[in-house]
C-alpha cells in the first residue's frame, strides 16, 4: 500500500517514516485490500496550544473512507495513537461489511466500553468571532441513505457530524450526536413534519432554525453570533443544505454537496 505522508513544521524525518511503516502496516489487520493511504504530520508552533503534536490520516477500505485524527505532547505519541485509532476504525468498517449492520458506535469521548477507546479530541485554537475565515470548502457527491447509515458513515469517518441527503424526507440533512450524547438528524423546515419525532433506530429528527436559506456572509454572522460547534443551513445560492463548522485552527470550514 502506498502512504503518502506530508510533514508541516518542525517534523522531525524519523517521524515522518515511522507513520509511513505504521499506516502501511494496518493492510494487515484487514482481509481486504487499502487502496493507499494520505498522512498530515504538523507540529504546532503556538506556546499556547499544549498538545501541539497533531497527526491526521486518510485511507480507503473497500472504496469507502476512513479517518482518523489525534493530538499529543509528542510527534511520537501522536502517530502511534493515530495509528491505533485508525486500527479501531478500521475493525469496526471491516464488522459492519461482514454483518451488514451498520450501527453507529456508541463510546463516548474518553470512554472505555466493549473494548473500544476513544481518545479525547485535540484542543481548538481560539479566534474571536469577526477574526474567522471560511479558508477551506469541501464539496462530495451525496447519494441518498438513510438517518441510521448515515449516522454509521459519521463514525467510521471519526466526524462530529455529516451531510447527507436523508432517502426518507429527500432533503439535504446533518446527522450529529447531541450533548446528551443521542444521535439526532437536522433537516430543512417542512421536511420532518411527516416523519415520527424518534426513528427506532434511535435518531432524534429536527428541524433547521431559520426558515429562509442564508446567503454565505449571512451564515457566517451567524456563526459568529452563536459561536456553536456547527451550524446547518439552505445555501441561498443553489438551494441545497450545507453545514459551517469551526475548524480546529480556530477558523470556519464549509461542507456542501457538489452540484
């Protein structure tokens, strides 16, 4: 399997080989072929952030992504907790193609349960509200699931979220776990009306907050106002549903579905 990894900062060469040899070595672990690997390696040089040894992967099992992303004091610790994150992962794809059911994990951040950890996310650099740029746009093909698989596709990806186009409502929806740590699935107003409040796969539907779609400037005011982890909104400019998130580097990240 060829790893490619890139290096930000001051990363030391040995590092950079060492989650090359790991990342490779997961092939193993999986009676299916990894179609190439993609590592980030960057070491942070704010005094203020104190895990500042970040490390990010990309591979690709059966087609399907999957991702994984730590912090840590060291560059050493952080690639070997990516590489036991994307180890876990990567087993609970592999369970979900061989059974076909596709149930989303259920650890929460920091817990042990049934023999899956979950290591606590790395720390937000803090940027003030008017001081944030929309710096990246993702944009993917959305084919229609239901609340439930998109749900799964969220946990294998390690997201906090994810846009999908809900094959129940036929809307542009976002699927996340809530505070209380249940799973709930957001849609445009109008859409959920028909639909039970709770789905017996234990998805919570709501509905967007604003009625109208908002213009790119207007969700970023938005953002700004709230100040929450994401915000779910109509893109007034082609009507589909896309999702603001604050990214880690203390700036906002657009999700869109491409058009």
């Amino acid at each position: 399997m060829n790893v490619e990894v890139t290096s930000r900062g001051s990363v030391a060469p040995e590092m950079a080989e060492l989650a090359r040899k790991q990342v490779a070595e997961l092939e193993s672990a999986v009676q299916r072929p990894l179609m190439g690997a993609r590592v980030v390696l960057q070491e942070e040089d704010n005094p203020r952030i104190p895990l500042s040894a970040r490390a990010e992967a990309e591979l690709r099992l059966a087609g399907h992504p999957i991702r994984g992303r730590v912090a840590a004091e060291t560059m050493g610790q952080a690639v070997n907790e990516l590489s036991e994150r994307l180890r876990e992962q990567l087993r609970r794809h592999a369970d979900r193609l061989v059974t076909r059911q596709r149930v989303p994990a259920s650890v929460g951040e920091g817990e042990w349960r049934r023999a899956a950890w979950t290591p606590p996310r790395p720390p937000r650099s803090w940027r003030a509200p008017g001081e944030r740029e929309v710096i990246r746009r993702k944009t993917f093909a959305l084919e229609p699931v239901s609340a439930i698989d998109a749900a799964a596709d969220m946990s294998a990806l390690d997201h906090d979220f994810y846009l999908f186009h809900d094959a129940d409502t036929d809307a542009d929806s976002v699927v996340y776990r809530r505070d209380d740590g249940r799973l709930a699935a957001i849609a445009p107003q109008g859409t959920v009306a028909a639909h039970a409040a709770e789905e017996p796969g234990g998805v919570v539907r709501e509905t967007s907050r604003y009625s109208d779609p908002l213009a790119l400037a207007d969700a970023v005011s938005k953002m700004d106002e709230l100040n929450h982890r994401f915000l779910f909104f109509t893109d007034a400019s082609n009507g589909r549903g896309a999702v603001m998130y604050l990214r880690y580097d203390g700036h906002y990240g657009l999700i869109e579905p491409a058009v």
